[in-house]
C-alpha cells in the first residue's frame, strides 16, 4: 500500500476486508478481511497504475482502494467456485 507503514496497511487491510465483506455479503473471518483488503489494494493499485498512471494516496485513498480491490477479488473467487 503507498505511503503506509506495515501496521497502517494491516489496519486499512482489515478495514477494507471488512467493508468489502459488507457490501459483497461475504462471510469470512477476520484473517481473511485483512488478506483480501490488503491483497484487493496491491491488486488495485497494479491496475490503477498501469491504466491511469497513478494511484490515491493517504490512509482514504488507500482503504477506497483496498475496498475495490478486495470487492474485485471475492467476485472472481465466486466466479471460480461457481457462486455469483
């Protein structure tokens, strides 16, 4: 995650894991939220990067990020299982 330290990413990971099991009506635990938050926002950012060139930065930016990402992830892995 730009900008955070190692803890701050695995608080806005946990965040965005969290929210983005809300609005996907997901059910996972908590190690599960702070994965899929912290690697939704490494996914996120790839592609932010690659297709506009740059990324939000701050503690919000990174958990709107994160939040897309981890979205985006629980979406292909209900794909995958055959769930959507």
């Amino acid at each position: 995650m730009t900008g955070l330290g190692w803890f701050a990413a695995i608080i806005v990971g946990a965040l965005a894991g969290w929210i983005a099991e809300k609005i996907m009506h997901s059910n996972m635990g908590l190690l599960a939220n702070i994965g899929l938050g912290i690697v939704g926002a490494i996914v996120a950012n790839f592609l932010l990067v690659a297709i506009v060139g740059a990324t939000l930065g701050g503690w919000i930016g990174q958990l709107i990020v994160g939040v897309i990402g981890a979205c985006l992830l629980i979406w292909i892995a209900r794909l995958i299982r055959g769930r959507a």
